[in-house]
C-alpha cells in the first residue's frame, strides 16, 4: 500500500480524498494555487505545497509543477480525482515515466476512451449499442453536413475531445447546420485544442443513465449499478439519483453485463463511468465513458456500501476487488443535489464572495461533502460548487421527502445559491413522478433556460 498520495486537485473532492486516506493509514499532500491558500483542503492534509498563481493553467493544470511537488514531497501516488487533469493522457503518461503511480487507468485507455469518436468506433467492434452517427470524426463543414443528411436530422454536433456539455450542438436542419457546426467547433478549440468533431442520431426526450464499473489489475471487472443524471442544464449536471426509477431489474441486469463489456474490451482498470442515453422505448445506446470518479460516486456509495475512493486506491496498489459481481446489492435510494455559488434568476450568474455563515443539516442518511466554512472565502477562478448533498432512504419516496429537508435546513448566507431551485425541482410534481428526461428543466424550468 502507499505510503503518502499527492491529490492533484481542489474542492469537496480534495477533501474527500484525504478523508478515504486517513481512514486507511495513508498520509496525504495537497496541492494548492495562491487563491486556494485557506482551502480546507490545504488545512486537513498532513503536507500542503503551493504550485503557482490562481488560474489553473499555471497551477492546477500544470503538469510538471504538480510532478516536481510529488517527487519533492515524496509522494508514492497522484490522486487527480475529477476535472482537471484526471483525464488527461499525457499526464498519467508522464506518471507513469516518472515512477509515480496515476490512481486511474493507464494512459493509453483514458487516450482511447477520452476521444469521443474514437471510444465510438471500439464500442462498435465490441458489439456495444451505440447511437447511430458517422463512423469517423470530421473538421470540414461539407463533409459534416453530408453525414449529417445520410443520418437524418435532428442530429447532435459533439466535439471527439469534449465533456461537461462544452463543444455540443443540436441542429435541426440543414439551415441551422453549418452556425451549429461553427459554433461547437470553436468551442472545442478553445476549450481543448482540438478541432475533430463527431455527428450522431439526436435522441428525443432520453434519460442519461450511467454505469459504475471498477476494475483491478487482474482482467475482474464489476457494475455497482446506475445512475439517472437526467436532470440537467445545458449538458451539465444538476440532480442525480440511484437507482434509476426508469430501470427494472432484468434492465439493470442486460445494462450492467454491456457496461462489464465495454470496460473489458478496452481491459479497463480503476474506476470509470459507461454512460447511455435511454429512450422512451427503453432501447439504450452508448454515449461515452469517462475515465475517472464522477461528481456523483458518493449516491452509488449510499446504496452499494461500497467506499470507491478507497477502492480506486486499492486496485492503484495492485490490489483485486473488494467485491464480486453476485456480492453488490442495491439497498435504498439515494439523491445527490449540487450546491452551486450561483444565482438561477440571473443566468445562473456565478457568485464568488465571502461566506458568512454556514448551518449544514444533519440527521440518519444526510451526507455532506464539502470544502466551505464560516468566513470561507469562494474564488471566482474556479467551478462554483461549494458542497453535494446526498441522502440515503429506504426508497425513492423517503430519499425526496428527506433531501427536500435538508435543503431546507441548509444556511449558507453571503453569496447567492442554487438551493432554491434545487427545492423547486425536487418539489415539482413530474420529478416526484419520476417522469424526467435530459429536457426537464427546459420543459417546466423556461425562464431558467437562456
């Protein structure tokens, strides 16, 4: 096992991983910017080192100063957890010549799996559904527009090294095709340098229903369930729960064995996400994996028992899996909401500032992660969320009544917040119903949508 990890990030989920870290001996160093200098993450890590100024290209992005705090401070391991550089290829491949080991998968998969059109076509060979769409990525206009014609509208425009909803069009006609196509296209340059793009069948009205899988070194391979992240805003996450009240058991079943499939045919190892839309007709197809933890782990912890920040660590150490695929059971349900610094009357307007008083709720099945504390002040460098609330209860029905609780128990004053609207849409009487799709909130939210 390590001796001392080195988390290469910020937030709820560096204060996460040092938690899954003292809980198993395991001493930790946090890597801070000058804006995250009184982070809680900085004051809970037995070592904290600064690695440049707040923007995070020059800090939380900068591969070789977070290599060069590792091999100073001694580390034996790099936790990137989300975002950043979690999914960055060349970082885990630069770990990997420098000795230290990348708690996730190996270069070449999250290089494979991380290009979208790439991760498509080896989904095809593996005989995973996938959505019906061009075969190859594309850079040119025509040629898009051509594909697009041979699929049939509407189609959506994704960007092959996209995520988190940036660099995605829907078009619905030839008329719009070619500004959609532009638009996405400069946004992926922008946001990841790359002007590949991929076109694929729009799905009407889908669920976004994920799979958890963990995978150790040694070829075992495990589903933990799904995920319903239908709730969304602009691709981004807002809501998410599990399990999924769209899903029967024999479908989590026929899901699960094609999401162990596709992490076997790239020989997956570590956590990783297989993502599926889901229509109306209860037909699924492959939409991507992501090659890390997601925000959302903690509701698959809630009703599987199963710590996967401790379980990544394990694998990372050469360890088999905890837990064989007869061993995971679904017990409950459980709902996480995202506590934004934002304000949803004002375009969802990020709100950095000072916060002034906290009161977070409490009580059986109520868990809090995150980084805030009274006089905690929140950066304008970085994501606005400040904290994920998840409960536990003994079925859908309890998990809502309970998090419309919490929620109305929590304090956070100083800075506006999503916590209102979070309460709207759990209050809403189509959520209660479960009858939600990835339009939710453009349906019964308009004035939200601009």
């Amino acid at each position: 096992m390590f001796d001392k990890i080195l988390i290469a990030n910020r937030g709820e989920i560096a204060v996460r991983i040092i938690r899954a870290c003292r809980e198993m001996g395991i001493k930790t160093v946090a890597v801070y910017s000058e804006a995250d200098r009184e982070s809680l993450h900085t004051l809970l890590a037995d070592e904290a080192i600064c690695i440049g100024p707040a923007p995070s290209t020059q800090s939380y992005l900068n591969m070789e100063r977070i290599l060069t705090a590792t091999v100073a401070m001694k580390a034996d391991a790099i936790h990137p957890g989300f975002g950043f550089l979690s999914e960055n290829a060349r970082f885990a491949e630069l770990c990997e010549k420098c000795n230290i080991t990348f708690i996730g998968p190996s270069a070449a998969v999250i290089g494979k799996m991380g290009n979208k059109s790439e991760a498509r076509k080896t989904m095809m060979e593996a005989g995973v559904p996938v959505i019906p769409g061009g075969k190859e990525a594309v850079r040119q206009v025509k040629e898009a527009k051509a594909m697009a014609e041979r699929i049939g509208f509407p189609v959506m425009i994704k960007a092959s090294s996209g995520g988190g909803g940036k660099g995605m069009r829907i078009s619905r006609s030839l008329e719009d095709f070619e500004a959609n196509f532009k638009n996405a296209q400069m946004e992926s340059v922008k946001g990841f340098s790359d002007d590949t793009m991929y076109i694929e069948k729009y799905i009407e009205k889908p669920r976004h229903i994920e799979f958890q899988i963990m995978a150790d070194k040694f070829g075992n391979v495990v589903h933990l369930g799904e995920r319903d992240c239908s709730i969304q805003r602009r691709h981004q996450k807002v809501l998410e729960e599990s399990p999924s009240a769209a899903i029967s058991e024999e479908l989590r079943n026929r899901m699960g064995e094609i999401a162990v499939r596709a992490a076997k045919a790239v020989h997956y190892e570590n956590a990783g996400t297989i993502e599926f839309l889901l229509d109306k007709h209860k037909n699924f197809y492959f939409m991507e994996m992501n090659t890390r933890i997601q925000v959302e782990h903690p509701v698959t912890e809630m009703v599987t028992g199963l710590d996967l920040i401790k379980e990544q660590i394990r694998i990372a150490a050469g360890e088999p899996l905890s837990v064989r695929q007869e061993d995971v059971a679904i017990t409950g349900h459980a709902i996480e909401c995202r506590v934004n610094a934002e304000n949803p009357a004002k375009n969802f307007m990020p709100c950095p500032g000072l916060i002034k008083n906290v009161h977070v709720p409490g009580g059986n099945g109520v868990r809090i992660d995150t980084h805030i504390y009274n006089e905690y002040k929140v950066p304008a460098n970085y994501d606005s969320m400040l904290m994920k609330m998840i409960v536990h209860g003994k079925d859908r029905e309890e998990a809502i009544l309970k998090m419309r609780s919490a929620l109305g128990e929590l304090i956070i004053e100083g800075i506006e917040t999503n916590v209102d609207f979070q309460f709207d849409i759990l209050s809403h009487e189509a959520y209660r119903d479960g009858d939600v799709d990835t339009d939710f909130i453009p349906k019964y939210f308009p004035d939200y949508v601009r």
